[in-house]
C-alpha cells in the first residue's frame, strides 16, 4: 500500500526558514519529512561532479579506501559546503534544537539494474568488532526536549524517482523496534536475499512473522537538487533502479554534540574494505559544542573552514 | 584536428596510463563508453588530470561541466578538445 506525500507543496519555502509546526507534527508523526528544494536540477549534478573532482585532487584524505566512501565532507570543499547549507540547517533546528553537529557522510550509488536496498532500522549504528563484539557508533548520553538527537538528510545529485531507486519509508515505523540492530548478520552478496549491502537485514526482525511489506508504505521521489530528513529509526530502504542511469545520493548524518561519537571504535569494516578512524572528526554546523565529547573540526583536513549558520538567522 | 584525430590522441594517451590496463590501442579506439575501458569515473578524472599536466602544463582546472562528459568516449573526447583549446601554452601534437 503506497501513500502520496501532500508535505512538498508547503516545505518549499525560502532558504533560511525552519518548519512550519505543521511539519513539526508530521515529522515527529511519521519520522521523515520531504521533499525540500536544495539546489536546483541543473546545480545539483554539478556540486556532486565538483565534490568528485575535489575527491580526486584532496591532498588530505580522512582515509585511503575506494570503496568506503563515508566522510568525504571532511576534506573535499563541495561536500563540506553541503553538510552545513543553512536550507538544511534551519529546518534540522526545528527538530533538534540549536546545537548541531554532523558525524557522518555516506554516499550512496545505485547503478543501472542494482537491485534496490533492503528494509532496515538503526539508531545506534552498531559496529562489530568481531563476531560476538560489538560497539555503537553513537552513545547518546542525555535526554533531550527536542523531538530527536539525530536525523539523517539523504540529498538526492541525480534524480531519485520510482525507476531511479527512491527511498521509501514506512511511515510512523520509528515508533517501536521492528529489528535489533544490536545483533550481527550474514554477509554474502551472491544472495538476493542479501539485499542491505551484502547483508540480510531481515535476520534482525524481532518478530519473524512481520512483513513490512504489508505496512503502508511512502516511496519519497526525489527531483535532482531535493533532500529528504528522517529518522534512521524510521524503517527505511529503497527501490531498485530500473533506469538506465546512475543514481547518486549522499546521507549526511547529525546528532546533538552530548552524543559521543565512535566511543570505543578506531576502525570500519565493510564492503570488503577497512578504514581508520584516526582522522575521523565531527563539525559544528549550529550552536556550539558545550560538552567535549568528541573532536571538533573547525576545517576540513584541507584547510576550507567549515560554514556554520549563526544563531537567529546571522 | 578531427574528433578522430582525437580519438587516437586520446587512445595513445590512455596506453600510457596505469588506469589503461591491459587495453590495446585498437580496444580503446573502438570503446564507445567509459565503462568498456574498464575505467571508474574517479580513476577517468585522474586520467583527464594527467592530460592536463601533459598536454596543458597544468594550466587548466577541471570543470565540474565535464564530469558527465566522461561517461562515453565521444565526450572525453570533446573534453580533450576543450582542454586543449583552452590551453594557456600551446598544446603539444
């Protein structure tokens, strides 16, 4: 069962406005909220091709992969700009207070004919040591009054429609735990069944029996330029892409500075590759960090200053 | 020179990249995409750096305009030409 989003007419709003309360409701309703107008359908493929001319021509990279592709914002200018654009900034405020700060990048691809991401249900962002040893990403260390310490923007560089791998939710799903991402998976990407990057998330299901097929679903068709906000929380994965073009998008990650970031983890596994953390930082990009808790960049590991929208809109 | 003419310029350039690979010079001229070359978008950038060193002494910065040009073979060519073009010293035959 598929449900067309009546939110997009009323979130295109001018670029420094928060949410309407009206938004406010839905989100914390059905734990996403979109589309939003970011650049335009011409801007967008060009930012994405700067941000992969400046991953070539980086002279200080946050690590040495090809294949793990998270935290390019940390040295390359295009995707630092990104992370901290004010339409993003302000609308992040109205859910998550003042203070912001991004802890994560991640870039998503969808060749022509990949098959479409599975279902799947985090908030900690756990991560295995070994097979019995885990750690989260994110140790949230105080309560808050703000709807959420966490969201998740996933931008859309090249059209994101039904054919071109959309992301879909299912709606008000952040409510309760439909998996336990606390336990580990099999990996084995030969098997279609596999389908959470080689992974298949549907061993994590708390009760076996549900189908989340069977839930109302929300495909979030993205133009070129649009982004999307929601709660990692939020059952969440996407379409195949039958087109026969690429399909790009980049999640950027955020959480309240008084969450600790990579507390007890040095290193990431995955998609057959491994990355030190050593230069990992996260980046204020509203309010200030009143807690210490982890390692602030200031600049990008190339030297461009993080942008940070001021308090009351300076 | 024609977009042929570029076609080779491009074929014998790519044979003395590391990112060409095991591909004959007779392979790269008849590819039509990128991907037949058996060339990442990325790995396709540091090959057009590589030109611009050789060709255009570093004079030329990547446009962002050209990334999507790459994904074929007429489009890297016409890239070339650009480059060339737009050299500030003139461009080697």
């Amino acid at each position: 069962m598929r449900k067309e989003i009546k939110v997009a007419e009323s979130s295109i709003e001018t670029a420094t406005q928060g949410l309407t309360a009206e938004q406010v409701d839905f989100f914390k309703e059905n734990g996403f909220l979109g589309p939003f107008d970011l650049y335009s359908e011409e801007e967008a493929p060009l930012v994405w091709s700067q941000g992969m001319i400046e991953m070539v021509t980086s002279a200080n990279k946050p690590h040495n992969s090809t294949i793990i592709n998270y935290d390019r914002h940390l040295d390359c200018d295009a995707l630092s700009k990104h992370i901290a654009h004010p339409t993003i900034v302000h609308k992040l405020r109205s859910l998550m207070g003042e203070d912001i700060m991004c802890w994560k990048t991640h870039i998503f691809e969808k060749e022509p004919g990949a098959t479409g991401t599975g279902w799947h249900q985090v908030e900690a962002f756990t991560v295995f040591e070994s097979a019995t040893v885990s750690y989260p990403s994110l140790r949230y260390t105080e309560e808050s009054t703000a709807p959420t310490q966490e969201l998740t923007v996933w931008t859309a560089f090249s059209n994101a429609d039904r054919d071109h791998a959309c992301l879909r939710f299912l709606p008000g799903s952040h409510k309760q735990w439909y998996y336990d991402e606390t336990k580990p998976m099999s990996y084995n990407v030969e098997n279609k069944s596999h389908d959470f990057f080689g992974y298949d998330y549907a061993e994590l299901k708390l009760d076996k029996d549900w189908d989340p097929n069977k839930h109302e679903i929300v495909d979030m068709e993205l133009k070129a330029g649009q982004f999307v906000i929601f709660l990692a929380k939020c059952v969440h994965g996407s379409r195949p892409n039958t087109s026969a073009d690429k399909r790009v998008g980049m999640a950027s990650r955020y959480v309240s500075p008084s969450v600790r970031v990579y507390e007890h983890i040095d290193r990431l596994s995955g998609f057959g590759d491994s990355i030190s953390l050593d230069k990992h930082g996260c980046v204020m990009v509203s309010g200030e960090d009143k807690y210490g808790h982890n390692r602030i960049y200031e600049k990008n590991l190339n030297g461009f200053t993080f942008p940070k929208v001021e308090s009351n809109g300076r | 020179m024609g977009a042929d003419d570029y076609r080779h310029k491009f074929a014998e350039f790519l044979a003395t990249q590391t990112m060409g690979g095991d591909l004959t010079y007779e392979q790269i001229v008849r590819a039509q995409s990128r991907e037949e070359l058996g060339i990442s978008s990325l790995n396709m950038i540091i090959v057009l750096l590589n030109y611009i060193k050789e060709y255009a002494n570093g004079t030329v910065t990547v446009r962002p305009e050209w990334v999507p040009q790459l994904n074929d073979v007429d489009g890297i060519v016409s890239v070339l030409r650009e480059i060339d073009a737009s050299a500030v010293v003139p461009a080697r035959s």
